[in-house]
C-alpha cells in the first residue's frame, strides 16, 4: 500500500465511552474504551480481547509475557447509554450544538 494516502475517518465511538461488543470472540461484554486509531478503525477497550506478548529482557526491565488489551474493529462496538442500552447513535443539533443521540431511548449520550 505504498504511496497510497490514507484519510481520517470520523468513529461513531469516542475516548471514555461506554461500548458493548457486538461480534467476535468477546460478544456480549461491555468496557470503557481508552483508546481510538482513526485510520485503521479501531479502538481499544479497556479490559477487554486480551492477548499475551513476549517481552524481551534489557537493562530497564525484566523479560517475559505480559498481558494487554488489543484493539477490535469498531464495526463491532455498539454505544451504550446512561440507562445500559446500547443502540445505534443519530446526531442532532441542540442549542447550536452536535449531539449524539440513542436511537432506542432517544437520551443524549
């Protein structure tokens, strides 16, 4: 994919939101999302779709295998709302400023 530009794609799912995976091997499960690559679509979420990485030793740390979260597809996020509910997101203005809103309880997220 060389010399191929890659433009910024905005997510439906922001750093600090509350998602539940939709798909996958974590179906069902809800985090808090720490982390986004907007290019790449994809988010990491805290606690979850952990995967074990060989370290190696140097002179500032010890070597071994460590755990850590890596990232999942926003595809397979779906927001969820104050109530719990998670449901798709539609944006509205209010009071000149953009919002989403929960398609199923119509709350602001």
């Amino acid at each position: 994919m060389a010399n191929k530009k890659q433009t910024k794609v905005k997510l439906h799912v922001k750093v600090g939101d509350t998602v539940k995976v939709i798909s996958g091997d974590e179906k069902g499960n809800t985090g808090k999302v720490v982390k986004t690559f907007p290019l790449e679509q994809r988010a990491i979420v805290e606690g979850l779709n952990k995967v074990k990485k060989h370290i190696r030793a140097t002179n500032e740390r010890a070597g071994g295998i460590i755990e850590k979260e890596a990232s999942l597809h926003v595809s397979n996020l779906m927001l969820v709302d104050a109530e719990g509910v998670a449901s798709k997101v539609k944006m509205e203005i209010q009071d000149g400023k953009k919002v989403r809103i929960s398609k199923k309880t119509n709350q602001v997220i």
